[in-house]
C-alpha cells in the first residue's frame, strides 16, 4: 500500500476522534473544522515523522494539540483559551476512551449515547442541558427549579451511572440500539 492510502485509511478511523478533540478545545465548531483541515494538512506533509510502532491517534492529537495552542496564541478572540498543561490532560482523556473495548471511536460515541439515552429523566435532562446544549450551571438551576446543590449532585451521579453503563457496553460488546 502507498502512504496516501494509509494515511486515508489512518484518517478515516481517526476523524471522529480528532473532531471530538478538537471541538473540545474551540468551542467555536468552524473554527474547530479549519483546524481540522490545517491538521489533516500538517500531519500528510508529516506522515515519515510517524513512528509506525505507536497508535496514530496520539500522534494527531499531538499535532493538533500544536496547532490550536498556535490559534490561541495568534489572537483568537475566544473566551476560552488552552494552555498545555490542559491539552495534555484532554488528550490523556482521549487515551483512555481509545483504550476501552470497543473498534472505533464512533462505535464508543454511540454507547455513550445510549447509556444517556437510559439515564432517569432527573439526570438526562441536566446532563443534556450542560454538555450537549453547553448551558451554565446557573441557567440549568433556573430552568429547572432546583438548588445549585442538586444540580451538581445530579451531574455527578449521572456521570458516575454513565461510566458504569460505558464500561458494561464496551467490555460486554453490546451493541448500540
């Protein structure tokens, strides 16, 4: 096989992923898609600089950890900014969801979705609302009439029920519904 059909095949199962990475970094979503170009760009004229015997997907988060840190330092006028101490730990984030049972990052994507989907509705609702829609916390405590308090022991029950349900679906195999 030739390196452009290696680096596609790379960057297909790599996509979602680097996306999601991305995303997490600049909230702003076109910002985010240039970046992923610019990435995609970097790491084809970079391809002989990869160690072959390591995953590829850290590899990319690493060039497209570079690459946002550069959009944040060249004046993005975003209100959230990274540094690399931040990067490092989102993308050891990233590791340990590329560590889990599972064949893709989209096959994973899809079991977190359904283990949200079988949340209570007094933990789905606020776990939409802060994750999905990005409200804050205070605008979350307005909408649904609840203590600040119960808010947060909501998320935080949520996401220890949605880590449980995650590792059952992965290392059991299951199958998204």
């Amino acid at each position: 096989m030739e390196a452009r059909q290696i680096f596609e095949i790379l960057m297909r199962e790599n996509a979602g992923m680097l996306l999601a990475y991305l995303r997490s970094g600049v909230r702003d979503t076109n910002v985010a898609d240039d970046l992923f170009q610019e990435t995609m760009i970097v790491a084809w004229r970079r391809l002989e600089d990869f160690d072959r015997s390591r995953p590829f997907g850290p590899w990319l988060r690493g060039i497209a950890g570079k690459i946002i840190l550069a959009h944040f330092r060249n004046g993005s006028r975003q209100a959230l900014s990274l540094d690399a101490a931040s990067l490092e730990w989102l993308d050891s984030r990233f590791a340990a969801v590329q560590k889990q049972p599972g064949d893709t990052f989209q096959e994973k994507l899809a079991a977190l979705r359904d283990c949200v989907d079988s949340l209570p509705d007094n933990y789905r609702q606020p776990i939409n609302m802060r994750y999905q829609q990005e409200l804050p916390l205070g605008d979350i405590v307005q909408s649904l009439s609840i203590a600040m308090e119960t808010l947060k022991k909501r998320l935080t029950r949520a996401k220890s029920q949605l880590a449980d349900c995650l590792e059952r679906k992965l290392e059991l195999g299951e199958q998204p519904s």
